[in-house]
C-alpha cells in the first residue's frame, strides 16, 4: 500500500520539449557569442586609442618643454626655442623649434613636423617614405593663436597608424580628413612666461 502512494511519472521529457529547449539555449548561446565578437573588437580599438594617445603626449610634452618666454635678466623680451628638430631622436638643433608649422602639418608629412614610430612606440626614423618597421605616424602643428600672436601658439599632435594613412590616401576625394579607429589628436595652448 506505501508503493501505491508514492507512484511517480517516470514519462520524461517529450520530443517536442526537447527540440524548444534546445532552440531556446541556441538562441542564447548565438546572443553571447555575438556579445563576446563585439566586446574582443572594442578592446581592440580602446587599446589602439591608448597607445597612440600615450605617443601623442610623448611628444606634446617634448614640444611644451622647449623654451617660450620672456628674459627678465636683460630687458624682458620673449625668448623662443627656434633651432630644435623634434623630428629625430634624441632631439638635433638643426631644425625650427616653435616657429610656426605650415598649415598641413597635421594632413601631409612635412619635414621637421613628423616622425615615424614602431608598434611599441619607438622612434624608426623619418622621410619620404614609412621604414618597414614604421605602424605609426606622428604629425604636429604650431600655430601662433589669432587673438595673440606673438605671445601665445596652438600645439597640435596627431598620431595616427600607419595603415590608416594608406587608407586616406586611396579615398583623398574627401577635403575633409576623416577620424578612423586608433587616431588621436591632442591641442594644448603655451603662452608665453617669464623665465
């Protein structure tokens, strides 16, 4: 009389169960994956932006360090780094320090005003064209600001991958130069102070 009680449904799952259950967990496991692709791509570029952001202050910090200010020894005035080629590691004096950049500095490699970097962000050289170690390619401005021209520059650092320049070349219809993943370009002010 217990074992009558106690009767179970020993039936199981049916077919139809199985095959929903079965589509159900498929269409999660397809949402993760997915999930999983698209986080592994955007590590990707946040770590592209990182590192060419780190090599734009690297060189945002060498620019702010050469000499802009005024001579309080003799008869205060202004006092301009002009002769060092930041272009080149370490730095020559055969160069134009801060004197203004032409304007497509920041478009083109002009002489003085780049550099060539490797994936780590070492220096590899400069010229015509990119040395085959080269993955990135630093550009930099100076500009004196309208309102304040002699005593107040535009610094700018652009730093941008190599394969992204090849890539901008092949579309140059466009006037206007397009941010593509892993550029980074930092502005600061400098203003002249006394020394």
């Amino acid at each position: 009389m217990a074992l009558a009680r106690f009767r179970s449904n020993n039936s199981g799952f049916s077919l139809m169960e199985v095959v929903v259950s079965m589509g159900l967990l498929s269409a999660v496991s397809l949402g993760v994956a997915q999930l999983f692709a698209v986080s592994s791509k955007a590590n990707l570029v946040a770590r592209g932006y990182t590192s060419t952001t780190a090599m734009a202050e690297q060189k945002m910090e060498q620019l702010r360090s050469l000499t802009w200010g005024f001579d309080l020894l003799e008869q205060g005035l202004p006092l301009s780094d002009t002769t060092s080629n930041l272009s080149y590691t370490p730095p020559q004096q055969n160069g134009s320090g801060l004197n203004p950049s032409p304007t497509n500095a920041l478009d083109q490699n002009v002489s003085g005003y780049f550099d060539y970097l490797d994936a780590t962000g070492g220096y590899v050289g400069t010229g015509t064209t990119a040395p085959t170690t080269a993955v990135y390619v630093r550009r930099w401005s100076i500009q004196p600001l309208p309102t304040n021209p002699n005593n107040t520059i535009i610094l700018q650092v652009l730093v941008t991958p190599v394969v992204n320049e090849r890539a901008r070349q092949a579309e140059s219809s466009s006037p206007a130069r397009t941010r593509l993943p892993g550029d980074s370009l930092l502005t600061t002010v400098k203003t002249r102070k006394a020394s």
